[in-house]
C-alpha cells in the first residue's frame, strides 16, 4: 500500500477533459516528477488530490483510507501539503507569519510549537535570514521558497510542487534542487516542472499527462527521450517547448 494512491479519477470542465481515468502511487521516500504541455491537467491533477476540485469520478486514498469525500482544509490536516503555481503570500506580513500562520492553522500547533516549527522550516528551505522582511518584498527564488516553506509547515506528508523552479536562474535551480533532495528522505514529492534536468536530478519517476491522460509512468531517462514525450512537445526538448 503506496501512501497516496490516485485510482482511475475522472474531471472534466464542459468538453474539456483534466483528468482521464487518471492512476498514480507515490510511497514515502519517492519523488515523483510530472510533465505535460500547458494545459494537460497537471495543475488540476493537484487540485484534485488537494481537495480543492472534486472528482466526477474514482479515488484517492492516503495511508489506505479513501479521503475523496475529506474536504480540501482536512486534508492539509491529513498530512498533504501543496506549494502553489502563482506564489500566494499574504505579503503584507512577515516570511516568519506566513509560515507560522501554516504552523498554526495547517499543523494546528499551539503557538511555541508552531514558532518553533517555523524556525525549523525556515531553515531547511534557506529563508531563514529573510525571516523579518515582509513577504510581499522577497525575489522570486525567496517567494518560490516560501510556498516550499507554508508546504512544510503544515506537517506534510505528501508534499506537491507545482513549477516552483519555473522562471529561476540556473544556479537558483540547482539550490532548489539540493532542498528539494534534502526532504526526499521524509516525505513523498509530486513536482510539476518543465526544466528537464532538475526533474532528472531528483525524480525517481516521471509521468507524462497529455489532454488529462497519463500517458507515461516511469524511469526518468526512458521517459524523457521517449517518441512520445518527443512527439507531444512537437520535437523540442521539455525545456524549450514551454
Ligand atoms: N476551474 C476551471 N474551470 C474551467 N476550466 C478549467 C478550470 N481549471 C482549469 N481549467 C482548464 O483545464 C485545463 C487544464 O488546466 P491545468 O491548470 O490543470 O493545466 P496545467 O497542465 O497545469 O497547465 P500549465 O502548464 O499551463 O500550468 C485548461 O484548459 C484550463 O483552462
Ligand atoms: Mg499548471
């Protein structure tokens, strides 16, 4: 028993399809990397498993237990933590608030543990010199990092990262590389990502999602110079076609 298991969910918006008879599992100790071309469902894929959409149809279980009917906030209590595509700080407070308010209302701590808590993630995710400034003044690395840190906060189990390498420096990559590598032990990672040589850094394996189809499931290499990755993203590499 895999700790999240994704079983045949089905979504669609109208005509159009995000999710097609969709299966995924991802054990503690697993990074699992997701490509797909704009608008393939990935995003949606985590919405799903966030509890922030609902499925027309199939299950998603955690630890075992079917959680499609546990509400979005419950599942953060469950243990799945979500950074998100589009930053989402309140920028108006400080890094350290933000953090802690995920603390206190995702890992419902009581306010030592959930300061404490804080520190803790703050430092495994490098913010921890940015931990007075406001929020809404942090380079887009330090914001990126954020959404990592609120993940954390919560006590995640399943951590799920959507792009947050995307519009970072090379060497901003490869640090966020190292971070993400540094939480593989401890928890299962979902990343949604276009930069081909990160996701071949950590990823054990990659999915490729296509019109909500998971096309492909497995071994980074096999998957990345497949005839199908290739032929979806119309003979460009993953880099350049996004
Ligand atoms: N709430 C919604 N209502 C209607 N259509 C939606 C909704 N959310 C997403 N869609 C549509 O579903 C499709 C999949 O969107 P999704 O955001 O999951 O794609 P994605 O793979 O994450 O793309 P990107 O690489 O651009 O982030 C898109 O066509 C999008 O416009
Ligand atoms: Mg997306």
């Amino acid at each position: 028993m895999a700790l999240l298991e994704v079983k045949n969910l089905n979504k669609s918006f109208g005509s159009v399809v995000v999710a097609d008879h969709v299966d995924l599992n991802i054990d503690t100790g697993e990074c699992i990397g997701v490509i797909g071309p704009n608008g393939a469902g990935k995003s949606s894929l985590f919405a799903l498993i966030a509890g922030s959409l609902t499925p027309d149809s199939g299950a998603i279980h955690l630890d075992g237990r079917d959680i499609s009917q546990v509400p979005a906030h419950k599942r953060v209590h469950l243990g799945i933590g979500r950074a998100f595509q589009i930053p989402q700080p309140f920028p108006g407070l400080t890094v350290f608030e933000n953090v802690a308010a995920a603390a206190a209302f995702g890992a419902r701590l009581p306010a030592r543990q959930g300061h404490a808590k804080a520190r803790d993630v703050l430092d495994r995710t490098g913010l921890i010199e940015f931990a007075d400034r406001p929020a809404g003044s942090l380079t887009l690395l330090n914001r990126k990092r954020l959404e990592l840190a609120k993940a954390l906060a919560v006590n995640a189990r399943l951590l799920m990262l959507d792009e947050i390498g995307a519009g970072l420096t090379e060497r901003e990559v490869d640090r966020l590389v190292q971070t993400i590598l540094s939480l593989k032990q401890d928890h299962a990672i979902i990343w949604i990502e276009h930069i081909a040589h990160a996701l071949k850094a950590v990823a054990d394996r990659i999915a490729v999602l296509h019109f909500g189809r998971k096309l492909l499931d497995g071994a980074p290499d096999e998957v990345m110079s497949s005839a199908t990755v290739k032929e979806i993203y119309m003979g460009l590499g993953v880099d350049e076609a996004h």
